[in-house]
C-alpha cells in the first residue's frame, strides 16, 4: 500500500487568543483524510506497465498545530509569521500509522474585506517518522485561507 496525496479540501475551526499585544496563540483543528492507494506492477516479458490499482481505504485525521503568531501593524493589512507544534490523532487505521507530532512553520497576510477578516497562509508541516511499514510523507505544504467575522 502507498499513500496517495491528502485531501486537497481541509475543514476546521480556529482560536486565537492575544496573551501579550502582537503576539497570539492560535489553536486549529483541521480535519484531514489521508488516502491509501493498493498498487500492484504487473510485468510481461519484462517490459515495465503502469501500476494497476487493486483496492482503496481512507485513513482518517486530524491535526491540532498549536501556534505562536506575530503580527505586523501596516496602513491596510497585518502579515503574520508562525510556528509552533502539530498533533496528529488517526483512525480508522486500515493498516498504517501514520506519526502523532510533528513541527509547523508559516507565514501569511490577515485583511478586511467587508465584515469579514481573511487570513490566506502558507504552512510547511514537517511530521516524525511513521512507525509503520505505509509511509506518508513527511513534509506537508499547504496553502490554507481563514474566515473571521
């Protein structure tokens, strides 16, 4: 079994909080299916053919990174730099393990648009090693846009 990629729709929720002015912590969780794909190689007279797909089954996720945020003040827009830890507990195993920490880094821009605050982020997650003989893969990237109110 190989894992294909992530979902590319993520769903969660958001706290922020403001302990110290500029500086916040922000809590998420994001809901994230991972896909397994079965690949079997066939090969005739030695002549390599794609990978036929025998069976399917979803890992089920979620992720808590817990975030320190700063932001900067200008005229119009706050661009923010975090970083911080990710926990990730799984079900419905189907045969992997997918690893339970890892470390969370990014940066974005928050702007009103109306009544409602954006927040469009780039995130790099780089997990531990899986214990488990279906790897995912380490490194995450993701762009990932917040809605406030």
């Amino acid at each position: 079994m190989t894992f294909r990629a992530p979902s590319p729709t993520v769903i969660g929720l958001m706290i922020e909080l403001e302990p110290i002015r500029k500086l916040f912590i922000e809590f998420n969780g994001l809901y994230r299916p991972l896909h397994l794909a079965d690949e079997s190689l066939l090969s005739s007279s030695g002549q390599p053919i794609p990978p036929i797909r025998t069976g399917r089954a979803t890992v089920l996720t979620w992720e808590f990174p817990i975030l320190a945020k700063y932001k900067l003040t200008t005229a119009r827009t706050k661009p923010f730099f975090e970083v911080g830890p990710a926990f990730r507990p799984s079900g419905n195993l189907n045969g992997a393990n997918p690893s339970k920490y890892g470390a969370t880094a990014g940066g974005g821009v928050e702007a009103k648009w109306g009544k409602v605050q954006l927040s469009p982020a780039l995130r790099y997650t780089r997990w531990a090693i899986d214990q488990t003989a279906t790897p995912t893969n380490r490194n995450q990237i993701e762009a990932i846009i917040g809605f406030s109110y």
